[in-house]
C-alpha cells in the first residue's frame, strides 16, 4: 500500500483553505494526501505550505459557483472549530469538485461522513440560539446577550440580529472564547475581551425579567410538564442565560 503524502499548514481557517487548494492544484490524487495543522516539534513530517488569504477565498468562492450547498457545509463546519479533521476536509472538498452538491448524499464516505455531521450540530447550534438567545437592558440603554456555545457561531449569530435589532444598540458576549459582536450606529464590530465585568441592568429590565418569570411559572401547567421533552427543545446546557430558568 502506498504511503501517504502528508502536508502541514499553521493552524488557522486561511491556512487550512490555501493548503487545501494548493493540494488539490499539484497532487494528482487528493484522496491519497494527509493534511495536518504544524505542531513545530523536531521531527515532525510534512511538507509545510504556507498561508495565502487570496488563495483560501478563491477556493471558498469557486465551491460557492460550483457547488453552493457544500459551501454552505463548508462555512457550517468552520464553526465547529473541530481538530484533527484536515484530511477528512481535504477529501470532502475533493470530492465535491468532481461530484458537487451531491457529495453531500454520500455518507458510506468516512470523510464525507465526517464533515456532513459536524457541521449539522455547528448549523442545528446556531439556530436553535438565535432562539434561545436572552438580550438584557443594561442601565445605559444598551442590550446585552450572554453565551457559552459548543461552536464558534458569534458571526452569523451577530448577523442574523443586526437585521432585527437595527435600532437598538447591543452586544453579543461569548463567555467560552471571550469574543464579542458590538451593533452600534448601524456598524457592527468584533472583539475579544480578555476581562469580561457584567454591567448593572436597567430597573426596567429588572421588573421586566421578574415579570417573566413570574408569567413563565403560571402558565405551566404541573400535570403537563414533559422535562424530558423541554430539555430536547431546550438544552440545559443553555439554561445558565436564559431569564425563565433562573432559580431551578
């Protein structure tokens, strides 16, 4: 059986994309080529390839035209932040060059496999908190949402509120990666903050929230509670930041 070629790139989503370009452009078989973030040790092997922004966004670009749906795939795994996964990516995309969106069927690929289901739960994530998501009115008028979510979704989550919250000015704080998404004056900016402090909240956010939760106690109704169905629809892990959950 013929060794594989393996290749090393510097651990970022440009380097990642621009390595697996590059492969697909000089190795005749993709299929039969490794890929693996560069871990600096002394005898490491692997042909480094070096990042190329331009590269990364003409593959992203050139997926989009040819095959949307596995680009979308491929934006839903990014998300996900998953290592150890390089090699499975390369030979999804590979594939998808030849085959398009219909790769996206063929899950008795292990690779193809692989990718499909991580980005589902990267994609089922980010919808189910652009529910679940609480925004807070904070003494300065501002609204602030707090989460701790399995994936990396604070982008598409920032954009899909920026078109529904365009008046108010608020912010996004992730807790696990502390970044955050600011919407102010019709811009949107990202950041990292290293040391989060929560601010004060408004005395109407106060009443508002004991009214919630007053509200949220006195529609249920206790011969009809079903925790196993709410904790489908509604995760524990989630229930740190969500107003109606506060004191169980």
């Amino acid at each position: 059986m013929m060794a594989m070629n393996r290749y090393l790139y510097d651990g970022t989503a440009d380097g990642l994309l621009s390595a697996i370009a590059w492969i697909l452009e000089e190795e005749p078989d993709p299929q039969q080529v490794a890929l693996a973030e560069r871990e600096d040790t002394l005898f490491e092997d692997g042909f480094f390839i070096g990042t190329d922004a331009t590269q990364a966004e003409s593959l992203f670009f050139r997926l989009r035209k040819q095959a949307p749906d596995v680009a979308h795939t491929l934006y839903s795994f990014m998300l996900a932040e998953k290592e150890g996964m390089e090699t499975s990516l390369l030979h999804y995309i590979s594939l998808a060059f030849t085959h398009g969106d219909k790769v996206n069927g063929y899950l008795t690929h292990s690779a193809v496999l692989d990718i499909v289901s991580t980005a589902k739960k990267a994609g089922r994530e980010l919808h189910r908190m652009k529910g679940l998501l609480r925004f807070e009115k904070l003494r300065d008028g501002a609204y602030l949402a707090k989460m701790e979510p399995d994936h990396n979704i604070i982008h598409p989550l920032a954009y899909h509120f920026r078109t529904r919250l365009r008046a108010q000015h608020w912010f996004l704080y992730d807790v696990k990666r502390r970044t955050a998404a600011r919407w102010s004056n019709g811009t949107l900016h990202f950041g990292t903050i290293e040391q989060f402090t929560t601010p004060a909240l408004s005395d109407d956010e106060k009443k508002v929230q004991a009214m919630w939760q007053t509200f949220f106690k006195t529609i249920a109704i206790p011969d009809r509670k079903n925790a196993r169905l709410q904790k489908s629809n509604m995760p524990m892990k989630y229930w740190k930041y969500l107003t109606e959950k506060q004191g169980e």
